[in-house]
C-alpha cells in the first residue's frame, strides 16, 4: 500500500487501469475490471475477500487443460472505478494472517496475490473481439531463521514460507537455464545455416554425437508448492515477469539481501514470449 506520500505499486497500477483519457468515447469498444485477492499460509489457499465465516476456510487448486492452474470457488469482484478496487485491497491486507517476530510485530505469515482481470472487448470491421489480460501481483513473505524460541505455530508458519521460496528459487533457476539452452540451440541453428550442405552435415553430426544428443530441458517442478503452481504461468507461460528485490542495507541483513538479489539475478535469465489472448 505504502504511505499518502509515497504510495505503492499496487495503487499506482490501479490507478493507472482507470485513468480517464483511458476511457472509450466511440461507443464500440468496452472494459471490464475484475478482482482477486487470496494468500497460501501453509500451504493453504485462503480467500481475503470474503467474509468473516469463510475466510478461514481452504480452497482447492485445480488445473484447467487450457487456462491452466487455477483456485476453485475464488470470488471474482468487478469494479468500476479506482476507488472500489483500493476498498478491495484494503479489505483483503486487514484479513491476512500476521504475527509478532523478532524483525516486526506484525509480519505477514503468508504469501499474498492480487489479481486483476482486465477484459477489453473490441468490435472491428463489425466483428466482436475479447482480448483478456490478467496481472498477478504477488507479495511473498520473507525467509526467516528457525528459532527454538517461537511457538509452535511460528515454526511451522516459517517452515512453509522457506519451503515454498526454495521451491520458488529452483523453478527460477530451471526457467533460466532453459531460456539459455534455448537461446544457445538457437544461434547454433542459425550459424548452422549459414554454411553449406557438407559444413552442415558435419555439424549435425558432431551436436547428435557424444552421449545420445543434446541437452533435455530441465523439469520444472510446479507443483511442489501452491505458490509456483499458481505462478506456472505467471513465470513460465504466456506471460511478462517483473521481479522487484527489497533489499537492506544494514549489515545484519547481509545473507538476506544475498540470497534475494541471487533471486533476482536468476529471474532476469527467463526469457517468455507472450502472445495476445483473444
């Protein structure tokens, strides 16, 4: 959310989906903005946007053949102006599970994703079209020390939160190793097909030699965690990814801000190529 000086990223984007030169004046074309808002506490997907009597209830993931992942019986709210959708995520921060640490009295015990549904439907050439653009923004709660000190809970809370960004940091890092493989058969491809036949034979050759072939794509392990399998195709679909590390500068934080900015690092070797859903 940020400060009345300084707002955050999510009210500024918001913002931005409802500025008025934004808006259709030719009676042809519409929008619809639908929202979203759940958080995974161990390993458990909660609803932050419903109320009292079943917030606390889980929901199941399931995957569609084509939409992919997705949480069944997620509410879904249409708004129409900025003002509705800051009431949502005011709303769904109030009802996430937080706890007392020793780095913040109300730290967040779980991951949280706010999804917005953009839909923009377009008649040209008198024919209808939907094009259908969805943003997950995900605030993930930080890794943390086990400490015989905790209760219970604590452990178990920072148990999953450290299970889940692990899992998180080897899809990453399986993500960017295959945008490197493929970028590196690529430029082989491309400088095979710059010599002749017989300098092609011959490099064919020597890549299908030498243990069976050339290297297999990495697995990607989606599903070890609810996070990365609703995140499959925010980070390896069809789809742009934006990774923005918070880091400290305070010394006590030296081996967070190390492992956060590695985070990064990998993120940034991901290479998707997005396609308009219409």
């Amino acid at each position: 959310m940020g400060t009345p000086e300084s707002i955050g990223l999510t009210p500024r984007i918001c913002q931005g989906l409802f500025c008025p030169e934004d808006s259709f004046s030719d009676g042809q074309n519409s929008s619809r903005v639908e929202i979203s808002f759940l958080e995974i506490y161990n390993e458990r997907v909660r609803d932050l946007l419903r109320g009292e009597q079943k917030k606390r209830s889980s929901l199941r993931v399931r995957e569609h053949p084509e939409k992919g992942p997705y949480v069944q019986d997620l509410s879904q709210h249409t708004v129409t102006d900025c003002k509705q959708a800051i009431d949502l995520l005011e709303e769904g921060i109030a009802n996430r599970i937080t706890a007392a640490t020793h780095n913040h009295d109300t730290s967040s015990r779980s991951h949280a994703i706010f999804t917005i549904q953009y839909t923009q439907a377009i008649l040209e050439n008198n024919l209808p079209s939907e094009t259908v653009s969805k943003i997950n923004l995900v605030d993930l709660a930080g890794s943390e020390r086990a400490d015989p000190q905790y209760c219970r809970d604590r452990l178990t809370e920072g148990s999953n939160i450290n299970k889940s960004l692990v899992t998180l940091g080897i899809v990453i890092s399986a993500l960017a190793q295959n945008s490197q493989m493929s970028s590196s058969c690529q430029s082989i491809n491309s400088v095979a097909s710059e010599g002749d036949a017989s300098t092609l034979g011959s490099h064919s050759s020597s890549l299908s030699g030498g243990g069976g072939g050339g290297r297999r794509h990495c697995f990607i392990p989606y599903r070890d965690s609810v996070l990365t399998w609703l995140l499959k195709d925010s980070l390896g679909g069809n789809s742009k990814t934006i990774m923005i590390a918070t880091v400290s500068p305070s010394a006590n934080s030296y081996n967070e801000t190390l492992s956060t900015l590695r985070y990064a690092a990998h993120a940034r070797n991901i290479v998707n190529k997005p396609r308009v859903n219409e």
